[in-house]
C-alpha cells in the first residue's frame, strides 16, 4: 500500500482522512503543486516550494511546515513507496483546513497539509516526436480579475472539462484565452510562441509588475501561472542565446507561429504541431523547440 505524508505524518494511503468540514473540500480553498523526481530527487524543489508558499500567502491558506520539513517528507515519501530508481510524480497540496469558532479568538483554521507520490505516466513518445495537437476555446476564458488568478488552486474543474474535451476532439490541450481575448495558457500547461527565432509567452501577474513589460501589454491583469518549467526554460533560453519576450498573443499571432511548445513538471517541453487542423509550422517539431527540449532534458537527468 502506498505511503502518504498527512500534517507531518507517514501514513498507509487508506489511512489518511481530511475533515468533512474542511474547507479545501467544502470551497475549493486551498493550494497545489505538481512536482517531478528522478533517483529520488526532485527536480527544483526549491522553486515549486516558493511559488507554493507565496500562493498560501496570497490567498490566505496558511502553510504551516517550514520548506526543510517539506524537503525531508518528499525525500523519504519516495524512498518508503520505492520511486529511488526511477521518474515520479509528487503534489503538494494545502487546504484551508476546518474551520472552526473559538471562543476566545473567534474563527480557527486547522489547516491541512498532504504530500503524495506516485510512478510518472509519460505522455506518449509520438507526442515528442510528431508534436501535439491542441485545441482554443471558444466558450470559456479565464478571468484574469478573480483572486485566483495566477495561483495553481484547487478549483480545477473547469479546466479539466476542458482537457476532456480536447481529449473527445482527439487533441492533448486545450488554449484558453481571457476576457479581453488574448492568449494565457493551456488547461494544466504554459504556452510559447516562436516567431523569427524569439520565443515568446504571455506575463504573469507578478511580471506585469514590471513598468516596461505592462506598458507593452494592452491589458493590466494576467491569470498566466508562474510555472516552474516556465522559468527554467527562461534560463535555458537565454544559455542558448534564444531571445526570450514577455508579450500578449491574439489568436491571429498564434496562427502564425513558426512554432508552438508548452511546458509543465509532468510534459518538459512538448511540441505543438497542430492547432485544430491547421498546421504549425512545417508540421514538425521546429528546431528552437527541439534545443530547449533537449536542454531540459539533459537538466532533469543531472547532465
């Protein structure tokens, strides 16, 4: 029986119970990342721990457990489910906890924190190798206004309606855009654009922070996700001397990318070759794409 980590706690995963009064069940209040290992590391645990912790921060889900507790849970999470020797998939999620009235200090938060790790299901080498379909979505936009906006919460139905969908349509994602009908992500995934060499990608709330990249934006909100491998594929980018620009796509620019990628822990960098049924590009993984996909490669691997 596989092993969790529940408040601090080893537990068989039968054994592990949240509070039918908890709020991260009653209300979708609470926070998660997804996080990817190999011989028991994790890859940039460091980045996924920051990123969670200024979610809780902002959206008033208290994260209790200091980032070196966190660390150790994960490493030995891997070790007691026997994932040392090979690639694993672990999330980290925080609720809001039950909530409960104290006499004395009035509202009381018993918040919940759990850590699970299991054997990462890769996507399927044709993927990789021809690219993947993705669909746009029509009837749904993300609301860059909402509090959530930008933070990886549990209220995830939506966008896992609309991965089923393009999952029906026989795509791998669907692209959502926001209110004012410009590109933000795909439904679990971040989205570049390469055009002339440049890779480009929407900002992120934290970056429209930034005087130059805001006044370079024709909008002031941003619900695009920090996402980890986001970063690091800035960084490969830039090692690769590949020009990196934070810019709003409309859906004719995306049409005419040269080429298309998304990224998260779970796919690294994946290939999009067809939007629908038109084309991206020559129809193949291009070759801005395929340097940072094996970049990240050879970083996962500790090359």
């Amino acid at each position: 029986m596989p092993s969790v980590w529940l408040n601090g706690e080893f537990l068989d995963e039968t054994d592990a119970h949240v509070s039918l009064r908890d709020t991260g069940l009653l209300h979708g209040a609470g926070v998660f990342t997804t996080m990817r290992a190999r011989a028991g590391r994790v890859f940039m645990l460091d980045r996924h721990l920051r990123r969670l912790r200024d979610s809780s921060e902002a959206l008033f889900v208290p994260l209790q457990h200091p980032d070196h507790a966190l660390a150790a849970a994960a490493e030995e999470l891997l070790l007691r489910n026997g994932l040392t020797d090979s690639d694993a998939r672990l999330r980290l999620t925080v609720t809001r906890g039950a909530a409960t009235q104290d006499p004395l200090h009035g509202l009381r938060l018993d918040p919940t924190t759990f850590l699970t790790a299991t054997a990462m299901e890769p996507y399927p080498a044709e993927f990789y190798e021809r690219g993947m379909t993705v669909i746009l979505l029509d009837e749904q936009k993300l609301n860059p206004y909402d509090l959530q906006a930008g933070h990886k919460t549990l209220n995830y139905l939506s966008r896992f309606a609309a991965l089923r969908e393009a999952n029906r349509r026989r795509a791998g994602e669907a692209l959502w855009f926001d209110v004012h009908n410009y590109l933000q992500s795909g439904s679990i995934s971040n989205v570049f654009v390469v055009k002339d060499g440049a890779v480009i990608t929407p900002p992120t709330p934290e970056e429209l922070r930034d005087r130059a990249v805001a006044d370079a934006v024709p909008y002031p909100k941003s619900a695009v996700l920090p996402g980890v491998t986001r970063g690091v594929v800035f960084d490969l980018a830039r090692k690769a001397n590949v020009p990196v620009r934070l810019a709003a796509v409309n859906v004719n620019e995306l049409l005419d990318a040269d080429e298309l990628f998304l990224t998260n822990s779970a796919m690294g960098v994946m290939p999009v070759c067809r939007i629908e049924r038109k084309a991206v590009g020559s129809d193949k993984p291009g070759p801005v794409t395929s340097e940072l996909a094996s970049r990240l490669q050879g970083l996962v691997s500790g090359e």
